[in-house]
C-alpha cells in the first residue's frame, strides 16, 4: 500500500461515530451477527456488537480481529477491520482459513466515548478469575482521590495534581505507572476498575466464542487494536505479560523484531491484571497468539485528564453527561484517543494492512501449525 493509497483508504473507513462505523461494517458484511448490549446509546439508541465470519465453517486456521474492547478506541479498529474488507483480503484467504470480525466488542463505550464498560470497567481489566479474590492495589488506594477526585474544581484539581508529582518524585515513575494503570478492583468510580464480576462485554466475547466454535481451531491469531500508548501514529504489537514469552516469540515469529512485551522491557505498556489474553489462553492454550497493536496519540498526562474528566463526570454528575459541560468532556476523551487528522488516520491505514499482510503470509506458510 503505497501513500496515496493510504491516504485515499483512511479516508473511507473512519468514521465520526460509532453508528456510522456500524453502518459501514454492515454494509460491507450485512451477513453480519448482531449481539445486542442492554444499555442504550447517548439518546436512547440501540447498540450492538457485530460479528462477521469469512472462510470455511469449520477452518483450522483463523484470524480473529478486535476493535472496540476499550469502547472510543473503536474509531481505529473499526477503521482497520474496515480497511481489511475494502481491500479484500478476506476473498484471499490461505487454504483452511477464515476471518472472524468482532466489531465495537464495548460498544457502549465506542457509543458513549468512553474507555470503560456500560458499568465503568475496564474491559482489559475485567478477565481475571472471579472465583478467587480479588486482586489488590494498596498504591492506587493512597492515589484514588487525587486520580478523580469528588470535585474538578481548578484549587482541587491543582492540589492533585500537586500530589501525583510528589508521589512520583518520591516513588518513582513505574511505580506510579504501575500503581494507576496495572488495574484495580476497589474503587468503581476510579480508573482502570476491574469490575467485581464478568462485565456484559465479556460475556458476549465468551458467547461469540461459544458460538463460533472458536475452541475447536488448531491455530488462531488474535489483533485486538487499541489507541493511546506510545509515539504518535505508531503501531507498536504489544504482548501481555499474563501470556507469556511463548506468546511473545510466536508474535515475533508472524511479525518481526517490532512485537514488544513487559516480559523483555520493550513495551510501552506496564505488566496488566486481568487483559483480554487471558480469555484467549483459557480456551485456546498455545493455540492462540494474542498481539494488541497500540497506536499512540497524545503525551500521556492529556490522557490523564481526560480520564479523570469522563470518571468524574459519570461517577459524580451523571445528569449532566448530555449537558454542554459533558459533551465537552466527552469530545475531549475521543479527541485523546482518536486523533482526528489525515496524517494519524494514514499511519494507522498503512500500519494495519502491513499487519493483516503479514499474518495472513504466516497462516498460509507450511511452518503454520
């Protein structure tokens, strides 16, 4: 894919909102199945998860894409699952292959703008074990009311933020990284909340996979795309810790010397409780490789404050989340998170068709399992 083409191809699939996202995924797949969630949309809209399948029924061999598991990430995902149909490659499939398209998993929060669940989890926090406690996050607990606090008053948030750059001066950067973002099961109305039971989003991702027989595949490749971490525009694969370094050297084995994990010190992500992966280890073992591609945006104190805004405003003035003050936070939590200029939308374009060429190069090799 050359630059024009680039250009040209992220013109047509982002979209503005998730239900022009929808409507261009049904358009292109209207075979699709439509998981529908319980909660409705900004102005009562009705909202879906939608899957589309090409290739053989009972494939060996599949690739699963997923946009949406952080809800206003979507807007790219949904742009690459796009850009993997508009240029049809899912025509092109290696023998014994088939493609699986989990569109806008958290389509609440792809509705709504926000990174978190229709019950305030984070989705990629939500798959631990919930049969066993919970884990703990003593940091966050010392951090909590600075990260969103009760009141965004400017003398409030002004002594926060006063105490988050003492903490980390004190404690170090990774400490507080870990100590914000590792996940927490504490505090609802908090950041990076793991939830206290398997969240409507993931059981549909366990219902889809119960559906598709996705158990029964001898080889699965996972891209579940996500925006927000790491150089503007870039595409890093990131491998989970919770999977392993078996995972990590079989990304590396499909895509190169780019995939990253916490587990070697590349990634620009912290070791994480609770992610996606460990879903797909569950049902799949050393089936499965799982990559997130990771486009950045903006530094990441912007993605702080955008946060801590949406938090606040769902947690502690829910009435005014349609108000001028809520749209405004809102926008601004999809502007962090999908940049909206052709340079960003091009570099994801080209970065997600080199990653849809070379995993399907990989399942069409005889060294495939």
């Amino acid at each position: 894919m050359n630059l024009d083409v680039a250009a040209q191809a992220a013109l047509i699939v982002f979209s503005d909102n998730y239900f022009e996202a929808r409507q261009k995924l049904r358009e292109i797949a209207p075979g699709s199945q439509a998981y529908e969630c319980s909660v409705k949309g900004p102005h009562g809209e009705d909202l879906f998860t939608d899957v589309a399948y090409f290739g053989p029924v009972s494939a060996k061999k599949l690739l699963v894409l997923v946009s949406g598991s952080h809800g206003v990430e979507g807007y790219c995902g949904s742009a690459a699952q796009l850009l993997f149909l508009k240029t049809k490659l899912q025509n092109v499939l290696p023998a014994a292959t088939a493609v699986l398209i989990i569109h806008a998993l958290n389509c609440y929060g792809f509705a709504w703008d926000r990174r978190v669940t229709a019950e305030g989890v984070d989705l990629n926090r939500n798959f631990i074990d919930f049969s066993k406690p919970l884990p703990q996050n003593p940091d966050y607990e010392e951090l909590a009311e600075y990260l969103v606090p009760v009141d965004i008053s400017e003398e409030v948030l002004r002594r926060a933020d006063d105490a988050l750059t003492l903490y980390q001066a004190t404690q170090g950067t990774e400490k507080f990284r870990l100590a914000y973002s590792g996940g927490q099961y504490s505090r609802p109305e908090g950041i990076f909340y793991g939830g206290k039971e398997r969240t409507e989003a993931r059981r549909t991702l366990e219902k889809i996979a119960v559906d598709y027989d996705l158990a029964s595949r001898d080889e699965v490749i996972i891209l579940d795309y996500h925006t927000g971490l790491g150089p503007y525009g870039y595409g890093e694969l990131q491998c989970e810790q919770s999977t392993g370094q078996s995972n990590y050297d079989r990304a590396v084995g499909i895509f190169g010397a780019s995939v990253t994990s916490p587990d070697v010190g590349t990634s620009s992500s912290v070791s994480l409780r609770g992610t996606q992966d460990l879903f797909w280890r569950r049902i799949l073992g050393e089936r499965g490789t799982y990559v997130g591609p990771e486009f950045g945006t903006y530094p990441l104190p912007g993605g702080r404050i955008a946060l801590r805004r949406d938090h606040w405003l769902f947690a502690y003035s829910p009435d005014n989340v349609n108000s001028e003050l809520g749209q405004e936070i809102r926008s601004a939590t999809k502007k962090h998170y999908y940049p909206q200029a052709l340079d960003w939308k091009e570099m994801v374009a080209w970065r997600s068709h080199q990653l849809h060429r070379q995993v399907l190069e990989s399942l069409a090799s005889a060294n495939s399992i």
